[in-house]
C-alpha cells in the first residue's frame, strides 16, 4: 500500500570512510510509482557502484539530484509521496543551531554507519546534530570532511590553496583527488604574518589529466567517474608508496585439471558452484601463506603487522571495462576448496550486479588478480595499498615440457601450464622470500590431493 507520509530518500552512509556519493542513474521517474525495496537509482563512491532501494511504497514525487551529481551523504535525494516542495538549502560549512524538523520523515537507505572519525591531529568535530557528515576547519577556517583532511595530511597539501566545486565553495574528495594526481600539490604550511602584497589570483581547479583540446571528430568525452577516480588515486599512490618487485613462476597444472574434472559435475549439481581453476589456486594460497605471514601482512607506520588469518581479496572487473572492484572473503584460511569456490561465485556475481556493500570491499590483506581468463599470460600487478602482495594468475596452455621418469630419464610432454605471478612491496618482502612462497605454492599445486567439499 502506499505511503500516505512524504518520505525523503536520501544519500546513503556507504561506510565509515565514504562522506559522498554520485548519482549515477535514476530508475525511476517523477510521477512513476515505486514499491518499498524496489530499485530506486544507482549510486558511485570510491569503492562501489551500487543500488539505493525505495524507503516506501508510493509515488515519486520529486527527484532533486540529477545523475552526475556528487552530494554529501545525508543529502535529500528525492521524496516518495505527499507533495512536491522546495528543494532544501545547499548544505555547506555548519550553520547556526536548525530549526525544528520538517513535517516529511528523513528515512535514510540503507541505514546509516557510524559517522567518520576525524584524522589524527584534526580538531574536533562539528556538533553530532548536524545532519550532514563530520566537517574539519583547516587552518584558515575553510572546512574539509575528514577524508578530504586525510588525504591532504598525506599528500601534504593544504585545503585553503585548493578551489573548492563543492556547496558552498567547500573542497570535495574530487578536489583533492585531481590536485594529488596533477602532481600540482599546494603545500600545506603553518598560517605566517600577513604580507603587505595581494596574492596572485587562485589557480584553475586541477584535474586528473592536463585539460585538452575540444573534442575531434570521431571522440567521444566522458566525465570521469567517481570509482574511476578512486582507481587512478588508489594506483597512483600504491605506485609512489610501496618499492614494486614481481616474481614469476611456471606451475604444471596436471594435477588441478584432473581433479576439477572429477569434482566439476558433482559441484555444479548438489552445490551450484563451478569449481574454477582461480577457487584452486586460493585454497593453495591461502594454506601457503601460513608460512609466509609477511606476504600477509603490511608495514604500518614505523611497524610491521602480520596476521592469523587471510582476508582474500579477489578483483573482479565491472561490466564494459567501467572500472574494477575488490570484493573480500574474509577468513579464508577456514574455508575448503567448495567454500572458497562458492565465495568467489558470490562476490563476482554481486559485484557485476550492484550488490556490494563498501564493507565487502574493505579489510583484505592479501589479493588475488586473474586476467587469464582472456588468455594474458603474464604480467605486473599494481599492490592493493595498504597490503604488501598480490598475486596474478595467468592462462592455462598445453605446452611442451620436460618431465623426468622413475629412472631418471627424461621426455618431452604435454601438460597445462599456467604461469603465475607475485608482485610484493620490497619494503617489507625481500626476493628470496617472495621466492620460497611461490616454490611452495607451485609444490602444493602440482602435488594436489585436494579437500573436496
């Protein structure tokens, strides 16, 4: 039945770290009904594309955000039911004490996550009253949210250099993002005496690229997308942080192939599950870095953390190259061969469908690429920051190898080889030890006696 009450749906707390969101798609009109926990509209972070349902069954009466727009979380996105008003205030610095609230019922969706906390060394919050997200004076008075305050401590930036697109001239995440990939970072210094001159005129708004021609014919311009944006800061910064070093190895398949044979029909048909050669090589992985918890682990500050357990990210690409996500199965290292499988189905599939929630994608401590699946068969993966390694899995070939019998003889044969990579941050894991990890990874393989279901 529908709602009688005007419900704002507004925009989601897509985690702790996330303070905005970008309306991608709208799936619904205005005038057009909606059923509560049907689709509403699609939104961008930095970590997921995901879908926003309804609040409420009802009529959309108005949409105030249109796609393309980037908004503070808890911003009113549009309203289910009652009547058409006006679209609310541009949300900005923190305003003097609100007046009572309005008669429509904020519903936000999903339910909101903690508000973030604020970065080390930031002053205090703003009052917990104010509707929208956390918001950091810096140190001419300008206020930042504490992902933009974090981002700028590390790059050491300062906001006050920067021209804010947000409401209100404030300095978005896309601000800071575009000046940290320009390289054209605005140093962030104590406040000085004023000086007796004016200062030069404010630079144009960086971008991630320089700004070029208009488009030929032929091309085609598209806005840069907030997860595309997310990838070049998450890449760039993983690039200029960790010392990259990749060791490769050739791993004789034979013994995975056949034991996915024997396993394949009885997976698809009790479990749903297709026991894939990448499920093979996690459960390998995940036993093998018992042994090496540094490739598990990561240099934090001036301290080197490992673990007991193996948060298994796993990169999955979006549909038509729109970006790549990292979902996680988190302790994997109690999972078998059929769990890891089912895992890895389940996260590609709602990864591909806009299912993810941020936290599927936080928390991995190690993480496993596989662009064999298209016939690469090597290459150099880019660590997912702040881990120390990622592996990469490459395309099976028959190829011709030499193998050895019982008496010492040796022959040329026909086996499924797959090359497999070990990109690791040299900082923390040395070649020798990247080595090892991977010769035992190769001997768990090609010994495969398996775990079943």
């Amino acid at each position: 039945m529908a709602t009688e009450t005007a419900v704002d749906v507004v925009m989601p707390q897509m985690g702790v770290s996330v303070s905005e969101g970008t309306v991608t798609k709208w799936l619904k009109r205005e005038g057009e009904q909606i059923e509560a926990d049907e689709p509403l509209l699609e939104i961008s972070t930095d970590k997921v594309d995901t879908e926003v349902p309804s609040p409420a069954s009802g009529t959309v009466v108005q949409i105030l955000v249109q796609e393309g727009e980037t908004v503070d979380v808890g911003t009113k996105l549009a309203q289910i039911g009652g009547s058409a008003g006006t679209a609310p205030a541009p949300a900005s610095a923190p305003e003097p004490e609100a007046a009572p609230a309005p008669p429509p019922v904020s519903v936000p969706v999903p339910a909101q996550a903690p508000v973030p906390e604020p970065v080390a060394e930031a002053p205090a919050p703003a009052p917990a009253a104010a509707p929208e997200p956390v918001a950091e004076p810096s140190g001419n008075g300008k206020f930042v949210s504490p992902v933009v305050a974090r981002i700028a401590s590390e790059h050491g930036i300062d906001p006050d250099q920067i021209p804010g697109t947000g409401r209100g001239g404030r300095v978005t995440k896309q601000d800071i993002l575009a000046v940290v990939e320009s390289g054209a970072s605005p140093t962030a210094t104590a406040p000085s005496a004023p000086q007796a001159e004016a200062p030069a005129a404010p630079p144009q708004a960086p971008r991630l690229q320089p700004q070029a021609a208009a488009a030929q014919t032929g091309e085609q311009v598209e806005p840069v997308s907030a997860m595309r944006r997310g990838i070049a800061e998450h890449m760039r910064r993983s690039l200029d942080t960790a010392a990259h070093v990749t060791s490769a190895i050739e791993v004789d398949m034979s013994k995975i192939v056949a034991a996915r044979a024997a396993l394949k029909k009885e997976f698809q048909s009790a479990y749903g599950v297709n026991p894939t050669y990448l499920a093979f090589v996690a459960r390998a992985a995940t036993d093998t870095l018992k042994d090496y918890p540094y490739v598990n682990g990561e240099l934090r500050g001036d301290s080197i953390v490992t673990r007991n357990y193996v948060n298994l990210g796993i990169a999955v690409e979006l549909a038509d190259g729109k970006g790549l996500i990292v979902p996680v199965i988190r302790n994997a290292e109690g999972l078998n061969l059929l769990g890891v499988a089912r895992g890895i189905a389940d996260l590609a599939s709602r990864a591909r469908d806009k299912k993810l929630l941020p936290d599927d994608v936080q928390g991995g401590t190690f993480t496993i690429t596989n662009p064999g699946g298209y016939g690469t068969f090597h290459g150099t993966p880019v660590i997912n920051q702040p881990q120390s390694a990622i592996l990469g899995t490459y395309a099976l070939v028959k190829r011709p190898w030499v193998v050895t019998d019982e008496d010492g003889n040796d022959a040329i044969a026909i086996k499924p080889i797959m090359n497999i990579t070990l990109t690791y941050d040299h900082r923390l894991v040395d070649g020798a030890y990247a080595g090892r990890f991977l010769r035992d990874l190769r001997e768990r393989l090609e010994n495969w006696e398996g775990d079943g279901t």
